[in-house]
C-alpha cells in the first residue's frame, strides 16, 4: 500500500511535541492560540453584523425609491392610455371651461396649456394658484371636487359663465388681487353652495347675480358706481353677514339684507342717508340688532344731519358727524 504524498508532513501537534518548550512557554503559546482564535471570531461576527446591515439598508433604500419614483409612475401610467384614446380636440375642450373666452387675450398666458395641478397647488378639495407663472390671464379648469378657489394676484381680466359652470361643490371663491373688469351675469349664480366671494382688488364697475347662500361679499377696491349695483342686489341674500364695499365709487346705499352683522361703506362718494337706509322709517320700535359694525368714513356725507337713520342701530356708524 503506497502512502499519501503527505504521510511524512508532521502534524503541528508533532511539531510542539518534538521542540522542546518549557511549561511556560507552552502555555504562552496556547493562550496565544486562544485569544487568536477568539479575535477571529469576533471579527467575523462583527463583518457579518455589517453585512446584514448594509444589506437591510439597500433593502429599505430600494423599497423607498420604488414607493416615491415607481408607483406615481404606474398610477400615472393607468390615467394616461384613458386620455391619450380620446381625439386631440376633446383633450383642449373637456370640460367646457378648460379653454379661456374667445374674445380674452390667451397668447401672452402659456398657464393654460398646462394642467391645473401642475400650475397650482391641489390639495384635497383646494386649489391654489396664487401669483402664478407663466402668468394666469383666466380661470383655470378646476377639479370636479373643488370645494375652495385661491387665485389671487394673477392677470385675470373676466369671469364668463362657463368658468364655473356645473362646480357645484363650490363654497369659497377669492379671486383678490387680479384686473378683472367684467363678469357675466350668470358666472356664480348656479353656484348653489357658495358661501365667500371676494372679489376685491380688481377693476370691477358693476355686480352680477350672485347666489343665495352667499355669507360673506367682498368688492373692496373696485371701481364700483351705484348704477352698476342694482338696488335689490342684496335685498335676496337672506344668509349675507359680512358685506364690504369700501374704496369704490358708489353715490347712495343699496337696499341691505336683515341678516347682516357688518357692512362697509368707508371712502364711496355716498351723500346722503335716508330713513330707510338702515332702519324702517316711522317704525320706532324695529331694532336692527343683528347690525354690529357700519362703516361710512371717508364719504362726504355728514351724519349729524341724518339723526333719525340709526335710531333701530345698536351702535352709531363710523364716520364724519361735524357739519
């Protein structure tokens, strides 16, 4: 029987039996081998320790890219092949307002070849689109659930009918701040649920019709003439408490609605007060006492001339009361 190439190789037990150590120094040796072995061990543990680490990290690194990067994209993909079957034509003109007015000046705004959302900031039931660039020249197309509208300090020049039309869910609409100078008539009367309309800041002249359930108006810093607010403008808003008109042109007081609480007629061109303005002529017993605030500094009208105008007010008007 041939032996192994290796038969005649010592084994290292061999070897330290055949040198000659002493007691001591075997021990040394030994204790060496021991801590050598038990270093080994930790290091290993430690570089498998970093590898399970480094591993649960690239893990959770590529579950978060796929959460911010993939699925927006698959969601988006779903939406898209939908719009992309439809004909071009209907993409630039569904729904009806997607498009602005025919006689508005729409080649200096490119705001309305983008969608809303990429313009403005859509938030569950909001929309924001607030000094926005490319400038914004008219009311963009708004998601079906919009409940509140900001578009303020923007290039909007006129409100048409079909801005707004069939956005039920409308309950607040500021448009301040903007160079609108014409609404059509029928703009926000069909807006069943509109609470707040502001509309200050902006080039106005006249109002148009405006909803029922309004609460609050605000036309501050128009150019507003008594002929362009029809005397009975109010007198329907059975729900109106908070009506501004301040900074315009208006001459006389419009018929008032019995639910207001405060009304703002500061710096008009108004002249005169009647008996009926605020308070029910010879009715001496009628308190208007909902009516908390009235304002009507700045006009030329003096009011210690008109004595019996706030007999039913809880509080006297602000104002100018020297003749």
């Amino acid at each position: 029987m041939e032996s192994s190439p290796c038969s005649h190789v010592p084994h290292i037990s061999d070897r330290f039996k055949t040198t000659h150590f002493s007691t001591a120094d075997r021990l040394l040796l030994n204790n060496t081998f021991q801590t050598s072995r038990q270093t080994d061990r930790q290091t290993d543990s430690i570089a498998f320790t970093t590898v399970n680490t480094m591993t649960h990290y690239f893990r959770s690194l590529r579950t978060l890219v796929i959460m911010i990067i993939v699925v927006p994209w698959m969601l988006s993909s779903a939406v898209k092949p939908k719009e992309a079957r439809k004909p071009k034509k209907n993409v630039a003109t569904v729904p009806d307002y997607s498009t602005p007015p025919e006689d508005s000046d729409a080649s200096p705004s490119s705001a309305g070849e983008l969608p809303t959302c990429l313009l403005c900031v859509c938030l569950t039931g909001s929309v924001y689109c607030e000094e926005v660039s490319p400038e914004m020249t008219a009311v963009p197309a708004l998601p079906k659930e919009t409940t509140y509208l900001y578009a303020r300090y923007n290039k909007i020049t006129k409100i048409s009918n079909r801005d707004f039309a069939d956005m039920v869910t409308l309950k607040r609409i500021d448009l301040t701040g903007n160079l609108i100078s014409e609404i059509e008539d029928g703009a926000f009367s069909k807006l069943s649920n509109l609470e707040e309309l502001t509309l200050a800041e902006n080039r106005l002249t006249k109002l148009p019709a405006l909803p029922g359930k309004l609460i609050s108006l605000n036309v501050n810093f128009n150019k507003l003439q008594t002929k362009g607010v029809k005397s009975t403008a109010f007198k329907k808003l059975v729900k109106l408490a908070y009506l501004y008109l301040g900074n315009n042109e208006m001459s006389a007081i419009p018929q008032l609605p019995e639910s207001l609480r405060i009304v703002h007629l500061n710096n008009n061109n108004i002249n005169t007060v009647t008996d009926e303005s605020f308070c029910k002529g010879n009715a001496t017993h009628y308190i208007r006492a909902s009516l908390e605030e009235v304002r009507l500094d700045g006009n030329p009208v003096r009011l210690a001339q008109h004595p019996n105008s706030f007999i039913c007010l809880r509080s006297l008007p602000v104002g100018t009361y020297r003749r």
